[in-house]
C-alpha cells in the first residue's frame, strides 16, 4: 500500500484535534519519504551488476539483489539457509 493510500485512509480531521492531526501528517509526510529512499534504494541496488546481500548484526541476510541470487542459485521467494 502507498503512503498515499494510508493517508488518505487515516487521516480524519474531525476526529483529531489540531496538534494532534498535526503530528499525524508529520509522521505520514516522513513515512512518505522513508518509503521513496526505500524504493529509490531497491533501484539502486537492482540496477549495479555486482551480487549484493546485507546482513544484520546477527549476520542473518536481509536483502539480495537479483544479480546475488542467480550467482546463489536461489529464488526470492525461499528463505534465506541458516547455519
């Protein structure tokens, strides 16, 4: 779902009041932009031919990029192998 359809979907005038309605569009308005850089990002990432994966701090995967998968043989959909 976009930002803009959560927006659109929970944010009621009439049942907030000013400071509060206030905060909710700010925190809709930074959803927005997290959601942009995320997908700006996953572009990024999709478009460089190297293989990319992230790990957190438990150095469990949490992203691959097509190019990383084909070299692993693996799909998107299956869950990342544990140790």
């Amino acid at each position: 779902m976009s930002w803009k359809a959560v927006k659109a979907q929970s944010l009621n005038p009439g049942t907030l009041n000013r400071s509060a309605f206030r905060f909710h569009l700010s925190i809709l308005r930074n959803l927005g932009e997290l959601l942009e850089t995320n997908s700006n990002l996953s572009t990024i990432l999709e478009s460089i031919s190297d293989g990319f994966f992230s790990l957190n701090r438990r150095l469990e995967v949490t992203c691959f990029n097509r190019t990383a998968l084909k070299l692993l043989d693996r799909k998107a959909s299956e869950p990342p192998r544990t140790r």
